[in-house]
C-alpha cells in the first residue's frame, strides 16, 4: 500500500471514528437524561454512570489503559498532553473572548433571519438544581466527546499529514451533519457553527493539545445552554420593533469581543511559535 494511500485512509477512519465517537456519547447521555427525567426528575442520578462513561472513554483514548500495543498511538491521536501554564491561561483566554462574541453573533443573526428555536433548550418544568447539574454534564459531555473525537483524532490526523490550517477548516465541515442534528440545515446556524468549530479548531492547531478546547467548548456550551438559546424565541426579529437598541449593542459585543479574542489568538501564537504551514 503506497504512503499516499495510508495516509487518506488514516484521514478517513478517524473523521468517521469522531462521528461515531460524539453521536455515541451524545446518545448515551440522551438516553440516561431522559430515563433520569421520565423517573426521578427531583434525583439526579444520570451524572453519575455518564460521568463514568466519560472518565472510561477518556482514559482509553489517552492511552491509560487496554490494549498495550496501542496505548500510546492512542495518547498521540487524543493529544492531550499538557501545556505550560502562560500557554493554557491564553488559549482559554483567547477562547472564552471568542465564546462571548459567538453569543453577541448569534443573537444578532437571529434577529435577521427567522429560525427554529434550540429544541433542547427548554427545560422550564424541572426543578432548578436538575436542569443546572444536567446542562453542567451535557455541556462536559459534548466538550469532551468533540474535542477528542474532532479536534484531537481527526483535526490532528489531518495536521499529521501537512494540511496544516486547512485541517482546521476540513474538521469544521465534517461537523457540520453533527450539529445540523440539533439546530437543522439553515445558514445562520451553519455559518455560526463553522465559527465556533474553527476557533476551536485554533486552539488546537496552535497549542497541539485539546485541553484548552476541553475548557472552552464546555464553558461555551453551557452559557448557550443557560443564557442564550432559552430566549431565542422570545426575541423580537429585527424588522417587527422600533427600538433596536439591543441589536446594536449586540451588534458591538460581537465586533469588540471578536477584536479581543483575534488579539489574544495573535498572543497566543507568538507564545507557542507555530511555524507556518
């Protein structure tokens, strides 16, 4: 078999290992939260067997267990490794600025161009500390299972064989069946996926390390959960109100944190001298 052809295999098994990989974590937790829910919504014992499943997967992917021959091919796909602390402190620096003007962005596309609410954001009849534990777990739960699955196995498979940025984007792409799952196939919502996958597509690009995308994604996912996808269907479209005074300040969250967040990303890839691709 010629280098070539080792190498598009390799890109392809792991871009449909990180499909398989989410889609089955997103189904475990789906699957435990709605049984906890239907049975003992006031308990809220579903964190726990998926707090296992999640340390299991971890831990195997890393290479801290099974098989011997292949423990540490497994650590170098997850690249998990460690970074020094002024690099970790500026990628989720550079991450969570990035998370705020994403937010900023979302509400203002969405205030042009009508779209179905989250349909996973409603979660109005259960009691407070249950809806905060659940979205505290789906949110580590996507982080994890994505940045393993895309940004670690896939994105650096692709790195691995010289595509460079491009695998930051090529990543991002293949996400997108993922999210449309959830959030359907209309442009404002692709386009603001692809955003938010290339920033953490950057974040382990530079850092060569899913830890600080680890952080980010979950935070991320869990300010959406809580604070922004809630409201989606109350906002009023920009065409129907008078005043927009929201819109504009939304309109400038997303360009001042946007600005920020691209000044961190410079810091941080002059701390980790990336050579160019």
């Amino acid at each position: 078999m010629s280098k070539n052809l080792r190498a598009v295999l390799e890109c392809v098994w792991t871009g449909l290992f990180a499909v398989v990989f989410t889609g089955l974590i997103s189904g475990i937790w789906a699957g435990l939260l709605i049984t906890n829910l239907k049975l003992t919504p006031a308990l809220h014992w579903a964190v726990v067997p998926m707090g296992l499943v999640l340390w299991a997967a971890w831990s195997f992917l890393g290479g801290q267990w099974g098989f011997s021959r292949s423990k540490a091919a497994r650590a170098a796909y997850l690249r998990a490794g460690p970074l020094p602390t002024p690099a970790m402190l500026w990628a989720i620096t550079a991450g969570l600025l990035g998370i705020v003007a994403l937010a900023g962005f979302w509400i203002v596309l969405h205030a042009l161009v009508r779209t179905p609410s989250n349909p996973l954001a409603n979660f109005s009849q259960y009691p407070l500390f249950t809806v905060v534990v659940a979205l505290a777990m789906a949110s580590i739960s996507g982080g994890v299972s994505e940045e393993a699955g895309f940004r670690g196995y896939f994105q650096g498979t692709l790195e691995k064989h010289g595509l460079g940025w491009s695998a930051v984007v090529i990543a991002a792409l293949v996400m997108a069946p993922v999210h449309a799952q959830t959030q359907g196939f209309v442009w404002p919502n692709m386009l603001f996926y692809l955003l938010v996958d290339v920033m953490l597509g950057a974040l382990a690009y530079l850092t060569k390390s899913i830890r600080p995308g680890v952080v980010v994604h979950s935070i991320g996912l869990f300010v959406f959960f809580a604070l922004v996808w809630p409201h989606d269907a109350a906002r009023p479209m920009f065409a129907a109100v008078g005043d927009h005074i929201w819109f504009w300040i939304h309109v400038g969250q997303t360009a001042v944190f946007a600005f920020l967040s691209l000044a961190a990303f410079v810091r941080l890839a002059r701390l980790v001298r990336v050579p160019p691709a």
